[in-house]
C-alpha cells in the first residue's frame, strides 16, 4: 500500500470538546474530524479501535468502502457480508467481510437500525441516467471515492459495492429497490470496531436528485476511540 496520509497511532489532544462523550465506544480519543457536506474523508483505524459516525443534522447519506490496510486487495464484499448474516440490513453485530470472508469491521452499536449496502454509490454517468442530462457535471460520491484512493494508491479498478451509512433502500416483493427518506435523525451514530488495521474511504454523499440526503447535504463527524486496556 503506498505511505498512508492518516495512519491513528496515538491518543490526541486535539479532539473537540465532547468527543469522547459522542462516541458509542468508551476509550481514548484518536481521531476527531468533521466531514464537510459533499466531501470525501479516509483514515486507517487500526485493530480494537472504534470508529464512531455521527449523523450530525439527520438524515444524510454516507458511502463508505473498507480495505485491509496492509493489503488493500483485500476490500468489503457485499456479497459475502450479506450471505454470510443472511441477511440485507445493516445494523447492531453485522460482520462487515472482505471478498476472502474475513472480517474488517464490526458494526458495535447502531442507534438507527437500518443502513444499506446494496443500493450502491451515485456517479456523474447514473446520476445522467437517472435524472437527465443537466445533472451530468453534478459531483457524485464515485468521483469522491477516486479522490481520496488516489491518496493510497487506489484506482477505478479498485472501487467495489459500498456501504451506505444511514440511507434506506427498501426492497418491495417484486425484488425492485427504492431509494426513501432516511430512518436517521440528528445526532444519531453508528459504531464500527476495526477487527484488522482498516482503511475507511467515505464519501458524504452530494446526491441532490433523489431523498437519501434529505436534498440538502450536511456534515458529519467521525471519531476514533481506542479501548482504555489497549493504552
């Protein structure tokens, strides 16, 4: 992998006021980043650390892939996550796996319930043919995942079925998906535990042409605590 620009080593003394208590996971503060609407964001939590993603004002989309640090060929399967809990919702003990069946993350604590992972992540060439052509040079979460790989060395070729932190796609019995208001609101958060040293590529999705962002993206912070024991 090439020379990581986030790699959480040590505790901080930069965090915001009130990290700690935002955070699901108890432990020493890391890492403590907002993530402007829009924008993309990545890090490297290392094993036994928790990340914690803070749905600052409700109802925003957050796409996220995950790969081993150390190898970065080893990346989330979809695939393999759902067909190994058997089932299509992401939520509280949710093993997130990589395409070998390994485990990368660990969904700890969940305050919402219900995140998404197979609705997928918008592009400028969907976002066109979905919604028209006057969307074309709209800014899109594919673009935001080339971005911040580039950083790691990462390419198009490397980009896989995402998550989708906090967005709802229900699927009716035809097997036919809808993208729907978000079961978020402000403040809620996720937790996810680094099972092996994993780099965490987001995008705080800019969509702006359907409801998975409420039409108006927002910020979101993330927050990295490490386990008081492992100090």
């Amino acid at each position: 992998m090439n020379t990581a620009t986030k790699t959480l080593t040590a505790p901080t003394a930069t965090a915001t006021a009130g990290a700690r208590e935002t955070a699901l996971a108890a432990g020493a503060v890391v890492l403590d980043e907002y993530v402007q609407a829009r924008g993309p964001w990545s890090a490297v939590v290392a094993a036994g650390d928790v990340l914690t993603i803070v749905d600052l004002d409700g109802n925003q989309a957050v796409d996220c892939l995950l790969y081993a640090a150390d190898d970065t060929d080893v990346r989330y399967s979809a695939a393999v996550t759902l067909a190994a809990q058997r089932s299509i919702v992401l939520t509280t003990g949710s093993v997130l796996r990589s395409d070998d069946g390994g485990p990368l993350m660990t969904v700890v604590a969940d305050e919402v319930g219900v995140h998404d992972t197979i609705g997928g992540a918008c592009s400028q060439e969907s976002n066109t043919l979905r919604y028209g052509q006057h969307t074309r040079e709209q800014h899109a979460c594919v673009e935001n995942f080339l971005i911040e790989g580039s950083r790691w060395g990462l390419g198009k070729r490397d980009l896989v079925s995402n998550i989708n932190w906090f967005m709802n796609v229900p699927v009716d019995p035809d097997g036919a998906l809808g993208i729907v208001d978000g079961l978020s609101a402000p403040g809620k958060r996720v937790a996810l535990r680094a099972e092996v040293d994993t780099l965490v590529l987001v995008s705080n999705c800019p969509q702006i042409n359907n409801p998975c962002n409420g039409f108006n993206p927002t910020p979101v912070r993330m927050i990295v605590t490490r386990p008081e024991a492992a100090l």
